[in-house]
C-alpha cells in the first residue's frame, strides 16, 4: 500500500511540471541579444532555460524567471553578468576535413531539420553521410535523393543497431575525421569547426565530445529530465589522457558517460578504425538498447589516445516527450552501461585485470547513479555552470528501472551478439544463393 500511495505522489509530482522556455543570450560587452531556442517563440515572461553565451561562445546556462510585465532580455543579461564566466578568448583554429555521420530510421521529418542546421556549419571543408538504418519504407532515401541531391551522401545498412550503422557510415568516410550526431538534434552553425578544430592542435587526440542541450522544455518529461543535468557536461573544456589518469575520476576510464555522448562526438579516423569501429552488437536497435558510444570513448582511452570535451561544439537536442518515454530510456541507460563493459571486457580481455581493480568502487558509483535523487535547489548546489538545478525530485520508479537495466545489460549485449552472428550468416547465404542464381 505504502509502495502504491508513494508512486501515485510521484504521478502526481510528475503531471504538475510546467513548461520551461528555451532561450539563447549572447552577451558582447554592455550589449545583450536575445533570441529564442531552435524551434522555440519568442520569449515573454515565465521561467526561462538561458544559455549564456559570451563572444558568441556557450558560456553558461541559467533557470531564470521573468516578472510579467518586466522586459525579458534586461531581466535575464543582469542574471548572466552576475553568474555565467567571462568571455573565451580565441577561435576554434583550422578544422580538418570532416565527414558528418548520422544514422537514421523512419524519421524524415526530425532528419530534414537536423540535415538543414548541419548544411549550414561554417567548417571548410566537410561532407554529409545520412545511414538508413534497417529500413522498413523508402522514405528517407526520398528525403535525400528529393531535397538534398549532391550535398548529402546515402548509405542503407540493412544490419539494424545504431552501432552497425555507425560502422557503415565509417566506412564511407573520406574525411581526416569523423563526427557522429544524431537525427533528432538541431547543430550550432560552430558545432562542427569547435568539435574537430583540437584534432588539429592535438597529433595524440583521438576522441572529441561537446556540449547538448535541449531544444524545447515543453512537456514534464523533458523538463524532469534537464533537470537532473540531461546530457550536458558542463562549460570546462577537459582532455582526458590515459597516460595521466585524472586523480578525481577513480574509475577511469570505465565511467566513459562522463566523457560525453553519442549525439555529439567525433574521432580520429584512422584511430577509431584500428580499434575496430563500434561493437555492432551494442546501441538502439538491439537487445543491448544501448553503449555503442560509451564503447567507443573506452577502446580509443584504452589504446593510449587522449579525449577532449568542449562546450563550444553545441548541438540542441529534441529530448523524449513523454513518461512512458523516460521509463525506456531509464531502462535503456542502465542496459547500455553494463552491456558497454561487458562488449569492452569481450573485446580486449587484457582490460579485465584494469577493470576488477576498479569494480568495488564501480559498484559504488552505480549505486550513486541510480538513486533517488532529491531537489537541491534550495540548498544551492546546483549552479548554472554545472547544469543540473534538481528542481525536481527523480522518481524511484525511473531508479528502479535503470538498476533493472544495468541487471540485464551483460545479458542483452550476449543475444545481441547471437542475432548479429545469425544476421550474417543469413546475409551470407543470400549472397551466395544470389551469386549461384547469376550463373
């Protein structure tokens, strides 16, 4: 009973979240602009998502609210003066050619606008590669070929998995580097220069991450979610290098989600090609749910290559709209971390010793991730450069789920490996059938 009266509390806790506005303030000396997110009207009064830009750089973000009445930008650039840092000075550099990967399927409408911000980038030199994943309609093949012609490539992997089309997209790379972001995202037009700018700068950089965060703060779900952090990593620039552990991350490098994640990556070509790419048996489409990224961060660190995030690389991104929507991404997150180490450890068992030595304190943190997470906003500790205010408390449910999923991962991750085998062996057959057809 008690269990029961707890979880409709926390229904009810859910249904009453407002709506939050997105903004983006750009702050340039004793001048301010103003302007609303990707998708997003203008903005009135109410509590507002600012990010805080200075010199055209994210800066910051700040949860404000705006008095009726007041005059929005004048209330907002005096918060951001008080509490978002200083202007960075200094551009990206010169990027290196580039190749833009992003997998897709059944989502045409989400991939137009994601394609139109990533057409838009001010890099040099770089190119597009759409990967229709598995397929079931002609529609994204349509899209490309009707709208985007001869500036974007077409790639079908009929493998399903977000890793498999991952690969397939590696594969048709003909740039120094690769990025990786996803369908549902709208890019800064500086994303792609920012992201891949430090490979230029850095001959030993193999992995780069930036910063995501959210498109619309619409519904209580996506609210719930950015409240609790969302995939933001903060506004410090930080490389990570394995032949100098940093001495606050104990479990490194096998806490690869601190490190960023997959809608907004990039590498070193050549590198996250002699690791072998992304295990296909890990990511969205398989009995895995997730962890190709998190694969990827570790094989690049594990080889002696360093990882630089960066809040300057930006994407918006189009987050999950409904409860039912955080009780599968929930499950999914806590799969995708333990089925990421299981693919790790299967693929370099050299890394099990590294790996043991970290596992009771591992044990901890994952206890510290899937808790029950109160507000904390009355006590301060949430700031606007570290992204994650806890206005809202994070349902048990939602804990629950996630402990359920880091329980089933290994186990995801070994049938996923059992149909991607079988997968192939079909597709093999049907080659060799269509080849004895030819003759």
């Amino acid at each position: 009973m008690a269990r029961s009266v707890r979880a409709q509390e926390e229904i009810r806790r859910f249904l009453d979240i407002g709506a939050v506005q997105v903004a983006e303030l750009d702050l340039d000396g004793d001048e301010a602009v103003l302007r609303p997110g990707p998708g997003s009207p203008p903005v009135t009064h109410g509590e507002v998502f600012v990010l805080v830009r200075r010199g055209g750089r994210p800066a910051g973000t700040l949860l404000g609210r705006v008095p009726e009445g007041a005059d929005p930008k004048a209330v907002l650039a005096q918060r951001a003066r008080a509490e978002c840092g200083p202007a960075v000075l200094g551009g990206p550099g010169e990027p290196p050619s580039t190749t833009v990967v992003v997998a897709t399927r059944e989502r045409a409408g989400q991939l137009a606008r994601a394609l139109d911000s990533l057409l838009a980038q001010d890099h040099p030199r770089f190119e597009i590669v759409v990967v229709d994943n598995a397929p079931v309609t002609s529609e994204t093949r349509e899209l490309v070929e009707r709208k985007y012609a001869e500036r974007v490539r077409y790639v079908c992997e009929p493998v399903p998995g977000l890793a498999a089309a991952h690969n397939a997209g590696l594969d048709a790379v003909g740039g120094e580097v690769v990025a990786f972001t996803d369908d549902d995202v709208v890019a800064d037009p500086r994303w792609l220069a920012e992201l891949t700018a430090p490979f230029a700068a850095d001959p030993g950089l193999g992995c780069s991450t930036g910063l995501i965060l959210p498109a619309r703060l619409t519904t209580p779900a996506q609210v719930l979610l950015e409240s609790h952090g969302g995939f933001a990593k903060g506004f410090t620039p930080r490389t990570y290098d394995p032949a100098h552990p940093p001495g606050d991350e104990p479990l490194f490098p096998f806490t690869a989600g601190r490190f960023g994640s997959g809608a907004n990556m990039a590498f070193r070509t050549a590198v996250l090609r002699s690791v072998g790419g992304f295990d296909p048996a890990t990511g969205a489409g398989t009995a895995a749910r997730g962890g190709d990224d998190l694969y990827g961060f570790v094989r690049v660190l594990a080889q002696g290559h360093r990882l630089h995030y960066t809040p300057y690389a930006l994407v918006w991104h189009h987050h999950r709209e409904t409860w039912r929507d955080l009780e599968t991404q929930a499950y999914g997150y806590g799969a995708g971390l333990t089925a990421y180490l299981t693919a790790v450890l299967v693929n370099r068992p050299a890394l099990l010793p590294a790996f043991l030595a970290r596992l009771p304190r591992g044990l901890a943190h994952a206890r510290t991730l899937t808790a029950v997470r109160d507000t904390d906003a009355a006590d301060g500790a949430g700031t606007p450069g570290d992204h994650d205010e806890r206005t809202h408390p994070w349902p048990r449910r939602l804990s629950r789920l996630q402990r359920r999923g880091m329980v089933y991962g290994p186990v995801g991750y070994l049938r996923a490996r059992h149909a991607l085998r079988a997968a192939v062996r079909e597709k093999t057959a049907q080659r060799e059938k269509t080849a004895r057809g030819a003759r």
